[in-house]
C-alpha cells in the first residue's frame, strides 16, 4: 500500500473543502481499502465522513423515503419503512455482500462501489478504466461474468450493487452537496455508461458528496422483489438479476419499474419491458412476452452469450412473482 494522508472530518463544509482540495471520501472502506492494497487505487489523502449528519432515514413530505449515505446496507435493509414501502431495496441489500460487509458498508459507498472486473483488479492487465488508453483485456479474454448491455470497445465491465438496481428500477434521485451547493441528479443519470471515457464513472464534481438516496412516492398498492442469479448463494455477485415494482389497480397494470442488473455496464433500466405491461392485465403470456424484450441491443461477448436468454429468464420470473402469478 502507497503512503496516504488521513483527516477525519466533523461538519460538512470541512469535509467539502477537503474534497475540493482532492481528499476521497471513505466511511465503510469496505472497497476502497481494498483497491488500495491491490494498488489499483492510490489515493493521497483519505477524508473520513463518518461524523457527518447523514445516517438518517426519513419519510418525505410526498411519501417518499430519503435513505442518508451514511445509512449502512444493513440498517437501511432492516427498517421498517424501507421493509414495508419498497422492499424491493431490502431484498437487495440482503442478497448483497456478506453481513459483516452489511455492518460496515454504507449506501453511499455501496453505489459508488467499482466494478468486480478481474482485469481492472490486476495492475498488470491492460484496463481503460484504470489507466485509460490502455486497452481492455476483457474483450478478448476470459469474458463470462462482463456486461452485454451498454458497452464500448473500451469497456464491458458490470457495475457490481444490488441496491443500485433497485434504485435505478423505482427511478431514485442521488442528493449532492458540493462547493457549489446542493443538486439532485436522476438515479439513472448518475452512473456513467463507459463510451470513450470509462474512468468517469458517476456524474459527480470536484468535491462534491452524496448525502442521500431519494426515492419517489410511487402509487398503492405497489408490489416489488428482487431476485438475483449467481453461480452460489452465498457472497456472490450477479450473473444476472431484476428489480420489479408493479402498480396494478383494478385487474389492470398501471405502472411498472423494471431494472436489470449483473448484465450491464451500469444498472440498466428496462423501458422496453415496461411499456410492454402498462394497460394490461397480469398473464403468464403477458410476462413472457415483455421479458422477450428484456435484452433489446444486446452485445454479447464469446464467454457470455448465455446471459442474454438468462436474463430473459430472469425478468420474467420475476415478474410472476411479484404479479402474483407464480
């Protein structure tokens, strides 16, 4: 490990001047400290944001939830409210990492998390997003577990969070404090697709922080699940999985969020699959022929052509499930 300095911060404007000086913030550490042993991150100063005022979850005016990134995976999958108004998000921090990871990682960190790619983690393959211009080794290498869904020929690696699938299908906002002030950015717009660029992972600034995750107040009753594919069932990331909400009110689908994970370069919303259900009535032909489209503009690679049928698979499971159609 490299020589880092360390500063521990107690207010938010503290904290914003470190980071605009190009402090990184750590709370869990539980993948940045890891990139830092394997050297495939080198950080000079560490700004720890643990003493900051952002582990609340609360209800917001409209009835929505704010989820505060300080929130760690294990509390925000155990609270009543997120149990009771989207579990979709608790069934995802539960099929996440392990529980001693749970106790430590907070959900700022979790979708800020780097790709699990085996290339990016070894300093001595050829990876764009670590040293740009380098090349991607994945595309001609071992490619199994890497993304069909919005790639580049410069990267296909997945992005590895749970939760961000969930946040991504119910169509969450990131809140951010910067030295500019605070802003909001769509879920879906604040984890970059690779393009030419795939060192730019999310759409931040110099400095800024995520202080929470919003999500919208969504129609009731709604019904959501998520459910992951992965090769064990024990500390796995996803092969493919789906985040499914459903409003259905009088025989009659009147919203559907829908998001795929494990098999895209970011948490990749599934509109194609949604417009497919809306002003239907639930049906086990009804799943099948929206899931048929669950992977429109796939880009498989030779290792990892099967994820395209799987996830089909996958969505459509899903759906009967929280349809109630099983």
């Amino acid at each position: 490990m490299y020589p880092f300095a360390y500063t521990r911060v107690s207010d938010t404007r503290e904290a914003l001047n470190a980071g605009r000086r190009g402090g990184r913030y750590i709370a869990g550490g539980t993948t940045l400290v890891d990139l830092m042993r394997e050297a495939v991150e080198r950080p000079e100063t560490l700004v720890d944001i643990t003493g900051l005022p952002l582990g609340e979850i609360t209800v917001t005016e409209r009835g929505g939830l704010r989820i505060g990134a300080l929130v760690t995976m294990s509390e925000a999958a155990a609270h009543a409210k997120v149990r009771t108004l989207y579990p979709v998000v608790s069934e995802a921090l539960e099929l996440s990492a392990s529980a001693q990871l749970r106790n430590m990682a907070t959900i700022g960190g979790n979708i800020m998390q780097r790709t699990r790619c085996t290339y990016f983690r070894d300093v001595t393959a050829d990876c764009n997003k670590r040293e740009p211009g380098s090349g991607c080794a994945a595309l001609h290498g071992h490619n199994r577990t890497h993304a069909i869904l919005g790639t580049s020929d410069a990267c296909v690696a997945t992005h590895p969070s749970d939760a961000a699938v969930a946040f991504a299908a119910l169509e969450a906002r990131v809140h951010l404090l910067g030295p500019d002030g605070a802003r909001q950015v769509p879920f879906v717009d604040f984890l970059l697709r690779p393009g030419s660029t795939p060192q730019r992972e999310q759409a931040l600034r110099q400095g800024e922080l995520i202080a929470a995750v919003e999500i919208p107040a969504l129609p009731r009753p709604l019904r959501s699940g998520y459910l992951k594919v992965r090769d064990r069932q024990s500390y796995e990331f996803a092969l493919t999985s789906a985040a499914v909400a459903l409003h259905v009110r009088g025989g009659v689908i009147r919203q559907a969020k829908i998001a795929a994970g494990g098999v895209g370069t970011v948490p990749w919303k599934l509109p194609a699959v949604e417009q497919h259900l809306v002003g239907e009535r639930p049906s086990q032909a009804l799943w099948s022929a929206a899931a048929a489209k669950a992977a429109d503009g796939a880009r498989p690679l030779q290792h990892n052509r099967f994820k395209v049928e799987l996830l089909k698979r996958t969505v459509e499971r899903q759906l009967r499930v929280v349809g109630g159609t099983k």
